[in-house]
C-alpha cells in the first residue's frame, strides 16, 4: 500500500509541475531560443544514492523536459550501478526534477564481516564470518532540486525512497558458523532499499 500511496504522489507531482511547465511556455515569446548544454557528468554521494555512496555519473538531455542519467558507484552492497529518467520542470535541467528508475547492487560473492554475533554450545560468542552478498535491483522515485553555478555547472540535492525487487535473501552465510537472527538483520540493514538522500555536482558540455 506504501508502494502504491507513493508511486500515486510522484505522478500527482509530474502532472501539476508539467501544467505548470506549459503555462509558463505559453506565457513567454514565441521566438525565444533555448541553447541548453548537451551533456552534463558529474559525482554525487549519500544514502541508497542510485549511484552508490560515492560514485559517477553522466546525463543527456533527450528534450527540453527528460534526460536520461547513467552512473556506478561504490556502496555497502558492493559495486552500484543506476538509471534514473528524470523530468525537468525548466528547460535545459533546471530547478526541480523528478526522477524513476532501476538500480543494480552487485553485491559480494564473499566478504568477511568481523564482531558477528554466533551461536556456540555455551551460548553466543563474537566472530568473523564470512557471507555472500547477493546481487540486489531495486526501483527508485527521487525529487531533485537543482542550483545553477556558472553557465553550464550546478549543484544539486535529492530526496527519494528506494524499493527492493529481489526476491532471493539478500545473503548466505559461507563459513562455518551459526549466525544469530539479530546479527543477519543487522547485516542486511546494509543492503540497498529505504529513504534516499544525496548531494551532487555536474559539469556540463558547452553546446556548440
């Protein structure tokens, strides 16, 4: 139902920025050209960023409103990859942006966590274990607002959520130990899913 009441507000936030787009296209001379930069690429870091903790990324202009943006990072699930298609409420990628897409969480095929909480004969012990990260896609909503610097540069922030499409169990345990429930739900707060939040910055092309 969450999916559902947040997917429903995203597409409410589309449709009256884009009436909003069109009014203000009507109000303004017909014969204004619009040279936007054809290609902007950058770095952006923060949580369940489409393109990892620290990654980056480059974006193309396909019109006056949508652009699409590519980008790899590193994250706590291993390398990240994303596709976010925005739309831009100003022409050439300007002020707020709202953006849908998929991202790719390679995950580990081993990795050793030390502290992990065990189960022994004697009760539980703390030790390192070594588990398999398994790859993770999930979808994304995120709001943009961007800062122009410069002509071409800006600056911008999002906030988001991030929904899981995997349906395997997101780990294994490969060594030789009894993992408590507490300490593989600890373990898989690490992977990719929940609120979004980022800082980035773009340079873009100058068109010729």
């Amino acid at each position: 139902m969450k999916k559902i009441l947040t997917f429903v507000f995203v597409i409410s936030a589309l449709m009256v920025n884009a009436q909003g787009f069109e009014a203000a296209k009507k109000s303004s001379p017909q014969n204004t050209v619009i040279v936007c930069s054809p290609l902007y690429f950058g770095a952006s870091m923060g949580i369940n960023n489409p393109y990892g903790i620290l990654g980056i990324n480059f974006e193309v202009p396909v019109s006056q409103q949508f652009t699409i943006a590519p980008g790899v990072g590193l994250s706590t699930w291993g390398t990240k990859f994303g596709g976010i298609l925005k739309f831009y409420t100003k022409p050439c990628s300007t002020g707020w942006a709202y953006g849908l897409g998929l991202t790719y969480s390679k995950g580990s095929d081993k990795i050793e966590l030390p502290n992990i909480e065990t189960k022994v004969m004697n009760g539980v012990s703390h030790s390192t274990v070594t588990f398999k990260l398994k790859p993770q896609v999930n979808l994304a909503f995120n709001a943009y607002k961007y800062w122009k610097i410069k002509t071409y540069s800006r600056l911008y922030v999002h906030a988001g959520l991030s929904f899981t499409m995997s349906q395997n169990d997101k780990l294994s345990v490969l060594s030789n130990h009894l993992v408590t429930s507490s300490s593989l739900d600890a373990v898989k707060t690490m992977s990719p899913g929940g609120l979004s939040l980022g800082l980035g910055f773009q340079m873009g092309v100058k068109p010729k």
